[in-house]
C-alpha cells in the first residue's frame, strides 16, 4: 500500500469528486493508456492497471467511503481498517523500509530482522479490460452475455510450470533457491549486507534445464477464450463490471489478474435515461391539450394508460413514478417523466382549414390566458 498513488491523484481528481466527474475521467485515462492503442508500453500497461483499481474503489459508493475515511487500508482486506494491522503499514512493511535503507542488512538488518522483497516473490497477473456494447433493454434488466478475450493462459502442455512434461524445476545451487545473493561489507560503521538478484537464475531461485516447447519456458501461451459474462440489471454508460481471476495468469505462483468489464449502451429510440430516470416526449393534439383525453404511455414494461388533463400547456411534464430503471446496487427503481409536446397540424386541405378557422373564431382571446395578458400588457405599454 505504501508504493501506491492517491486514487484520486490518479483519475486527476480532487478529493469528493462527484460520480459523473469520477466516469468521465476514467473514461478518457482509460482511452489513453489502453493497451491495444500503445502496444509493447510497459509504462502505459502500468497506468491502465493503475486507472481500473483507482475506478474500481471510487465508482462504487461504499468502497469510495472507505477510502474517503482510511484511505488505501480502508480497502485493503488486510489493513487494519479491515482487521488486521495493514492500516499502520504492517510489521513486514516496516522492516523492509529499513532493509531498503540501509542495504537490507547489518545493524539494522541484524535488529529487525530485515529482508528485501525477492524478486521470486508470488505477483499477482496483469489486470484486462475490455469494452461491450449491449442494448439499452438489456442494460436496463440486465441480461447473459458470451465474449471472446485473446490473452495469455496458463500453458496446458506443462500445466503453467514451463517445464517439459515428466521434468521439473531445480533449485538454483547458487542462492539455494531465494533468487538473491547477498555481499557484506565492512564500513566504519559496521558491517552492512547488499542484496541482489542472483545472476545464475535470474532472480526466480529455480533452474530450468528442459523448457517446455510449446511456451519456451514461460508457462502461458496466448490462446482466444470464450467466457459468460452476468450484467446486472441498472447498468449504464461507464458502468465497469469486475470479473476477478479472469485476467492473466499470476507470476512465481501468484493469484491471477482481473478482467474489468466496460460497459457501453445503445441509445434507445424513445428513451433517454438520466441515472435511474426515464424521460419520454409525447406528441399530442390541439384537442387533447384543450379538453383533456387518456393517452397511452409506453414504459420499458409495458403500456399504461393516463389521464392529460384539459387545459394542459406545452412542455408539461408528468411524472409515473417507479418505471424508470431498477438501481444496480439496490431493488430500487427511478421514475418515468413524460414531456407533453404539442403538434401544429400541418397539410390541411380546404375543408379542415375552415373547420380550424372556425374554431379560432369561436374560442375568443379570453380563453387563452397568458395571450390575454400578453395583449393586456402591449395595450399598457403604447397606452
């Protein structure tokens, strides 16, 4: 945890950035870093990594909670915020801070008892993150869907070891398996110890000497996999869904690395969401908006029924209240706002113009009311 940025520092946030701000960052970082526009970037690899676990902790609210209040051992299973002593950099963290200092040795590595990280340690796998596109219905309740993802897997020939089939690794006898050698050095001070990787084996503490064909050694091939993946019903633009373990195999026996789901929805053709909302624009008529009549107002569900009262004006919006989108992280479903527009009819042939005139001869300035105040106004102002 202490090597790690201020997920805020890394989205380019300030701290209680609010939920959009947090999207559309992570959207554009993401863009930029992605693997596949810099490829062979280890550089860019690392920030990509770095943006989806910084997303992954401040899109979802109690996650983002935890943070704002411990910071990285708020989110850390095995800080002290969670229950252990992560929170004060645990016990190991410190003496490697000593070890790091003072050549992982000597006075201080005799006291503490200080080693250096190896290199041979266990790594967990890098993270992916791939894009999918799914209807607006599907986003809204959520649906199954099959992808396939070219990465590296573990290599079925040698079972992930590198090793041909039948042999096996062997300890290095230089560093007798640690991956490190170690110098001392006598100072004035005292005597203090260099730690290294070991050259015979390139730090891994193991020697291959029948590496398997199909990897070269290496354990992981790269190879297209087919994987179902659950969308859960509320989500949206930018929502990220994480698929743990489904990333690349993890390295020196490490847990292997996530897959980050993005997700992008088709516009519907009626439809536009706002969070949890629906919004709708219905046309109606002079007559509807005049005397009033039952519409029918289609919802994701279904068709409904509702009353427009007379005298309705343009631009009314009414609200049906629960027919919008369920919440992804609760049962709780937005509203359905239904904008009234009001349609001129167009194309009238000479029979429907005399009936419209006729109209406008019968319905007088006085029942229009804010034409009425508006000649009254004019009248004032030359009067």
């Amino acid at each position: 945890m202490a090597d790690k940025r201020d997920y805020y520092e890394v989205l380019g946030l300030k701290k209680g950035a609010s939920e959009d701000e947090i999207k559309k960052s992570f959207r554009k970082l993401a863009m930029k870093y992605h693997p596949d526009k810099n490829p062979g970037d280890k550089e860019a690899e690392e920030k990509f990594k770095e943006i989806n676990e910084a997303y992954a902790v401040l899109s979802d609210p109690e996650q983002k909670q935890k943070y704002d209040q411990f910071g990285h051992a708020g989110v850390d299973p095995n800080s002290f915020a969670g229950g252990g002593f992560g929170g004060f950099g645990g016990f190991e963290d410190i003496f490697d801070m000593f070890s790091g200092a003072f050549g992982g040795g000597g006075a201080f590595g005799g006291a503490f008892g200080g080693q250096a990280r190896r290199s041979n340690a266990p790594r967990k796998g890098n993270d992916i993150q791939k894009s999918m596109t799914i209807d607006f219905t599907e986003a809204a309740f959520g649906c199954k869907k099959q992808i396939k993802l070219t990465k590296y897997v573990k290599c079925k020939t040698c079972g992930g070891t590198g090793a041909k089939p039948g042999t096996s690794k062997k300890t290095c006898p230089n560093c007798g398996g640690t991956g490190e050698v170690r110098t001392q050095q006598r100072t004035p001070l005292g005597t203090f110890q260099s730690v290294s990787p070991c050259p015979n084996c390139n730090g891994t503490g193991q020697i291959n000497e029948s590496p398997c064909t199909d990897c070269n050694g290496t354990g992981r091939v790269r190879d297209t996999v087919k994987l179902t993946v659950n969308i859960p019903a509320g989500v949206d633009n930018d929502s990220v869904i994480p698929i743990r373990g489904q990333g690349e195999p993890g390295i020196n026996g490490g847990p292997d690395g996530d897959l980050y789901i993005v997700i992008n929805v088709r516009p519907h053709k009626i439809f536009e969401r706002r969070g949890q909302d629906l919004w709708l624009e219905i046309p109606i008529s002079f007559d509807q908006a005049a005397l009033g009549d039952d519409i029918v107002v289609p919802t994701l569900e279904e068709k409904v029924s509702y009353k427009v009262p007379a005298g309705t004006q343009p631009g009314t919006v009414f609200r049906l209240k629960g027919k919008g989108v369920k919440s992804v992280r609760s049962n709780r479903k937005g509203d359905l706002y239904v904008k009234v527009v009001l349609e001129v009819p167009t194309k009238l042939n000479s029979k429907q113009k005399k009936a419209v005139k006729a109209m406008g001869e019968a319905v007088t300035d006085d029942c229009y009311q804010k034409k009425s105040r508006f000649l009254k106004a004019i009248k004032e102002f030359f009067s």
